[in-house]
C-alpha cells in the first residue's frame, strides 16, 4: 500500500503507540515496522498468535525485561577471526536467559493447543551448548569466572595471594617507618596495575620509591616502594598471563557460538517476535480491543468501533457501527460539519490497516472486515500552489493515478470529493465516481454536503445513506449514525455556534429562504426521528444484556444446586446399599429406599430434549452397556426383569433397578439387543467398588500395592476391587491371580470384559 494512505490515516501514530508497549529497542523496532499482511493465511495466523498470547499472558501475568540488541554481534560474528568480548556474551546470556524463562513458562501449556505460540518459541533447535558454556562462565555481573578454566584460575589464584602479600608487607612498612600521618589512606591502592601508597606530597622525598601519578588536586602522589618494584613486575607478568587465558576462553565460546548461530538467530527474533506481540496485548488492554475476523470477500462490519488514537486518549469516545448489508458496496455519509463523518471515515481506515497488520482493533467481538489489498483515501484540502494545483485538480490527479489498480479488494474513502468545483458539477462527478466504484466492486466510504449525492444515497442499488445525528434541541453533535436516511449540513447553526455575526446570519437565512432550497425543517425532523429511534434500540439492547446477564447468573446458580443435590442423592444410594450388605437393613427396605432415591434423581435431571432412542424392554440384555441421562451416567445392565419393565444396572459400583423407558443407549456402545462382548464374568456386587492401578510396578511392589487396596476396600465397604495390571507379557496378571487365590477376603475374581479392559484388568469380588 502506499505509504500516502498512511500517513493520511495516522497509522505511523498508531504504531508509535504499539512501540511505546515494547520493552526492548529491538521489539519497538519491530512494532513500527509492522504493515498490511498480503493473504488471508497471513492475516489469520497473526490473529491466532495474538489470541494465544493474550490468553497466556491473561492466564499467567507473564512478562520480561528489556534485552538488548544483537543484530551488531550477529554481523560481527561474520568475520571468521572475529572473538566476542564480554559485553557481547553478556548481552547473549541476558536475552538467552529472558528466552529460557519465557520457555519454561509456555511449556506448562504445551496441551492447550496453543500450537502458533509454541512454534514461536519452540520451533527452532535450542542453543543448549551455548547456554551452558556462558552460564558456566560468566557470573551474575558479567565476568569470567575462575572456574572458566584451570589455567584461569591457577593464575588469578597467584594474584590473589600476591595482593594478600603486599597487603600484609604495606602495613608493617607503615607502622615500622611511622608513615600513618604520612599516607592519605589506610590501605594501597593501585595504579597501572601496580601496587602502590597513596602519600602525600609533602612525604614523596622521605621515601625511597617511584611516582607514578598525582591526584587531580596535587596533594596525593601515587608512590612506589623500592620493596614492593619486585612484586609488582610479577604481577604484570600475572596479569598478562590472566589476559591470555581469558582471551582463550572468550575465543572458545565464541567458538560455541558460531556453531549454533542460527540456534541464537532463532532464539532472539523470537524474542523479538514475543515483545511486539505483548506489546500488542498491551495495546489491546489499553483500549478494550481484539483481533476481529478477516474475510475473503463480503462488506465491512464493524461494531461499537471508536478511533484507535481517540481511544487511546480518551475511554470515554463514542462508539459507531459501520455496517453495510449484503450487497452494498458504497456508505455516503451526510449531515452537518463537526459531526464526526470524517472520524467515521478514518476510523473504519485506521482499523482496516490495523486488522490486516495484525494488531488488535477497539471494535466489539462480531465485527469483520474483508481482506484488502489496497486502501485509497482522498482527504483533506491537497492543493499545492508552488505546482498549482487547486483542491479538485489534485483529487483527479489522484484518482487518475490509481484509477487502474481499483478491484474488488479496495477499500476506496473520499472526503467531500468534488467539493472544490461547482457543486452541480462536483455532485454528478461524485455521482459518477461512485457508481464505477461499486461496478468495480469496490468497498467506497463518502462523506459529502452535495444534496444531489444524499438523494443519489437514498435511491441507487448497491449504495446505502447514513447521516451523523445532532441533538435536536442544542444541535450538539451526537458522534452516532443513522442508516437509510440522510443529514442536513446545518451550516448556519454550526457559523452561530462559533460566533459569525447575527446580521451575516440573517442575511444568509434569507437568501436560502429566496432559493428556495431550505430542506431544514424536514431533515431536522428525519434527525429527531433518527435520535428517539437509536435512544430506544440502546434502551432495548440495555435490557437484553441485563436479562441475558441475569438467566446466565440464574442458570449457573441452579446448575451448582443441582450439582450438589445429585451429589448427595448418590451419596445417600451408596449409604444404603452398604447398609444392605451389613445386613442393617433388609433387601425390601433397601430396594424401597433406592427407588425414592431414584425417583428424587430423576426430578433433578436436566430437561433435555433429545434424538436418541430409548429403549423398550426387548432391547435390554444382560451385559449391555447402557446410559442413565437423569445421572448422566454409564452403566452395565445385571439383570432384566421383564414383568416389571426395569433392569437392574450397576452405575460406577451402585446396583439399582430402572425402568426401560428411562436407559439410553451409552455413547460409543452395541447396538440395541446385542449384549457387550465380554469375558466370563465376576458374580454381580452392588457394593461401590474401588481401582488399583499396578502398571509399571515390580511384581513385589505391586503385590503389596495390592495389599493395601484390598484393605483399604474391606474398611471402606467396598464390594468389588478392580486391578488394572495391563496386558505386557502377562507376568504381572498370573502373579496378581496367584496372590488373590489365597487371600482370605476375596470371593471370587475374573478378567473384565473387553469393553473394561479386557485381560489387562481384573474384577475382584469381595466377601
């Protein structure tokens, strides 16, 4: 796109905005370089990327600190004799380690499907080795470390003990010549990497020694005892010594670096990658927006859009709907100056350049753009008279300019075109103009005065009318838009707003009143009409959103309770069939209470009206998996009692008798009338049961593994135990039937049915 259209619809300003967010020089960078994507692939992988970081950042608080740029030490790395020095490396490790943390933070969402983000992050070769060698030796601070090397550490290791010496030899010199009043500080100092006193002037010729160097005031002179010369030329022969080894170990990760180059090229434009894309999640928490979708075709539709930059300056701007409906292809605007037409103009501009860049937009969730390869804008007075060129002749040049280059992926805004030439003339140009737009299948946005073109909005196919509404009484712009009707200019109440004298107003009225073209009253009352009308749709539209609000809250405030009640009602099922194997309570008291139970369930069940079959007596056969929708449950049909209609199921360890008519057929499950393939089955128990799992383990582990389980069922008064020991090579199964033979507790046990595992479970059965 041209780099006119622009900076006409402020997107620089925008993007200025968008670098403001980052938090690196690289990253702002990046943000003011960003322009329109090219397909809908492009557009559409941008808008998943910022959903994903959005809700990442949203969900976890993630941020970063600002890393510096490495695009100098990259180049440099060019040179093959090239070695980094420590600030480079330190640089490296600084935005490896903000890398590493953004990583790891990811990496706990590896299963959200956030596949875009993790490409972003992940989707390069790691440069472990490099990591590893600076983390090793560089410290906190940014320097070697001694454990860099052993020659490294061996020479500073010398130093250090010759510092200790010459510490040790200072103090004694001091208090055996009684040279305490003669040295300005306690301690030496250094200087040109010499050990050395600083003394006061006056004392330099009671001592022997070498001046080195005076302070900036001249009282202090840096002093060189005779004793310490010799010590001090074995520490320049250490210090260059430590010199050559720290050369050798920045030429060996340098030597790391370059292997993995593209590894740390990956991982810092990641990085960068990462900053524009918070930053454009700042962007969006700064003026409530998001990523809207991006059509191939179709008409803009924007809803409660405000103008990014007002937004960004002020919460509180009105919002506007630009919508076209099926089959338009034109908006003119009307109504009267300062009412906001050319802010409509620029904002559905601004936010189209925005959406198909890939930055998020402050419109409501529900809008669309179609996908536009080029935005035209005639706006603005372009005269210039050092070419002289007037008004209009720049609007043609213009238009004849990129005339050939308008199809149906345009988005074309003209701002009062034609206004600089006689407006008969002007309007039928407009007229004209806009009718070979929409013929061209052209997306046009027109703000005009020309009365000429407000009929030709009213009346041509393809073309819809909008007009900026005013407060009737005050005649304050509104900043709102009614379709299918067009706006006075009110150009005399906007030259009495600002102060134009009474007596060139009258006149004017007068001369309107003379040419007989005075539509005032008439498009005031379309303008009073048009302001009731929006009052009453946003009154509507308030109420809709609270009564929505209040069904949800209702909603969401039965579904707990129900919840809960559901939760009890098993609990209590439970309760009482253990109750029943204690032998507390009879068999006929025990089918009674479950059946109340029962009942009590299926009045809490969600009314849901469903396709599904339910099944008839005749379905039902034992071993059949069945579904029971008031529990919303799975189970396995025990016995069929054909007489009564009903079928004894056991759900998740409670046995119960249901009626035919109150089953479904369980997801994934046979067909009516053919029982589930299944292994020989354990006796039935209608006692809750209980799982162990033992894959994995050692046959000993797992056997006491299994150990604890079955005391854990027989405190619990579970009546069955299912032990899941996988298939594998079928040790582990012959070592668990081994011991569940001669355990006193258990009454019988069987491998499950192959829909429950088949041989890589076993059903125990407890006495």
């Amino acid at each position: 796109m041209e780099s006119r259209t622009f900076e006409l619809l402020e997107f620089p300003k925008v993007l200025g905005a968008l670098a403001g967010f980052a938090v690196s020089e690289p990253g702002a960078s990046a943000c003011r370089g960003l322009r329109p994507l090219n397909s809908l692939e492009e557009v559409r992988a941008a808008a998943e990327l910022f959903e994903q970081c959005a809700a990442w950042v949203n969900e976890t608080g993630f941020s970063f600190p600002a890393f510096p740029e490495l695009d100098g030490m990259f180049a440099f790395l060019n040179n093959p004799k090239g070695v980094l020095d420590l600030d480079d490396l330190f640089a490296l490790k600084q935005t490896l380690d903000i890398a590493s943390g953004a990583r790891d933070s990811l990496r706990r969402f590896e299963n959200r499907g956030w596949d875009a983000l993790l490409a972003t992050l992940f989707g390069y070769d790691w440069p472990q080795k490099t990591v590893s060698g600076i983390g090793r030796c560089l410290d906190p601070e940014g320097q070697l470390r001694d454990e860099s090397s052993p020659g490294l550490r061996e020479v500073r290791g010398e130093i250090r003990a010759i510092h200790q010496r010459c510490t040790k030899r200072v103090k004694d010199f001091i208090l055996q010549e009684n040279l305490a009043q003669a040295v300005q500080d306690e301690f030496m100092t250094v200087s040109s990497d010499r050990y050395v006193l600083p003394l006061k002037v006056n004392y330099k010729n009671k001592i022997k020694g070498i001046i080195h160097d005076y302070s900036q005031t001249g009282e202090t002179c840096y002093f060189e005892p005779l004793f310490l010369v010799e010590t001090n030329n074995r520490l320049q022969e250490l210090k260059r010594r430590e010199r050559e080894e720290e050369y050798k170990v920045l030429t060996y990760l340098t030597g790391l670096v370059r292997d993995e180059q593209r590894g740390l090229a990956d991982a810092y434009d990641g990085l960068v990658v990462l900053d524009v894309l918070m930053a454009k999640v700042k962007l969006a928490r700064a003026f409530d927006g998001r990523a809207i979708e991006i059509t191939d075709g179709g008409e803009p539709r924007l809803r409660k859009a405000r103008h990014p930059l007002l937004a960004l300056a002020d919460e509180s701007v009105h919002p506007l709907d630009i919508l076209l409906n099926e089959g338009q292809r034109a908006l003119i605007i009307s109504g009267g100056n300062a009412g906001g037409k050319t802010v409509c103009l620029k904002t559905l501009g601004l936010i189209g350049l925005m959406a198909l860049s890939g930055l998020p937009v402050p419109a409501a969730e529900g809008s669309s753009l179609p996908l536009w390869a080029n935005v035209f804008v005639v706006m603005g007075d372009e005269q210039s008279l050092e070419e002289n060129v007037s008004t209009f002749t720049a609007q043609i040049h213009y238009l004849k300019r990129v005339w050939e280059r308008i199809d149906a992926r345009t988005l074309f805004i003209l701002d009062e075109f034609g206004a600089g030439t006689d407006p008969t003339q002007g309007a039928a140009l407009a007229q004209a103009v806009v009718d070979s737009l929409v013929e061209k299948r052209a997306v046009a946005l027109i703000a005009t005065h020309f009365p000429a073109l407000k009929a030709y909005a009213m009346a041509a196919r393809g073309v819809r009318a909008a007009s900026v509404l005013f407060d009737p009484s005050t005649k304050k712009p509104l900043y709102k838009l009614a379709y299918d009707q067009v706006g006075a200019s009110i150009a005399l109440d906007v030259a009495r707003e600002h102060g134009l004298p009474a007596e060139v107003l009258d006149r004017a009225e007068r001369y309107l009143l003379l040419d007989g073209s005075d539509t005032s009253a008439v498009l005031d009352r379309l303008n009073a009409m048009a302001v009731k009308r929006e009052g009453e749709l946003e009154a509507i539209e308030a109420e809709r959103a609270r009564m929505e609000a209040k069904r949800a809250r209702l909603e969401e405030r039965f579904e707990k309770e129900r919840a809960s009640l559901l939760k009890d009602l098993q609990s209590k099922a439970q309760t009482i069939v253990r109750e029943w194997q204690s032998e507390r309570v009879g068999r006929k008291e025990t089918r009674k209470k479950l059946a109340e139970v029962r009942e009590r369930i299926v009045e809490l069940g969600p009314e849901v009206e469903t396709e599904a079959p339910t099944f008839s007596i005749k379905d039902i056969v034992p071993g059949l998996k069945v579904s029971y929708p008031a529990w919303n449950k799975s189970g396995v049909v025990l016995e069929v009692n054909d007489r009564k209609r009903q079928a004894k199921v056991d759900i998740g360890g409670v046995a119960m008798w249901i009626k035919a008519d109150q089953l479904a057929p369980a997801e994934g499950g046979p067909d009516f009338g053919k029982p589930a393939p299944q292994a020989p089955a354990a006796p039935a128990s209608s006692g809750p049961a209980l799982e162990v799992d033992l894959r994995g383990q050692r046959a000993d582990m797992a056997l006491s593994m299994l150990e604890r389980a079955l005391d854990e069922a027989l405190r619990k008064g579970a009546g069955r135990l299912e032990i899941v020991h996988g298939r594998g090579t079928g040790a582990l199964r012959r070592e668990v039937h081994d011991f569940l033979s001669h355990y006193p507790a258990v009454e019988s046990f069987s491998l499950a049915n192959e829909e429950r595992g088949g041989d890589g479970m076993t059903e125990a059965v407890l006495k």
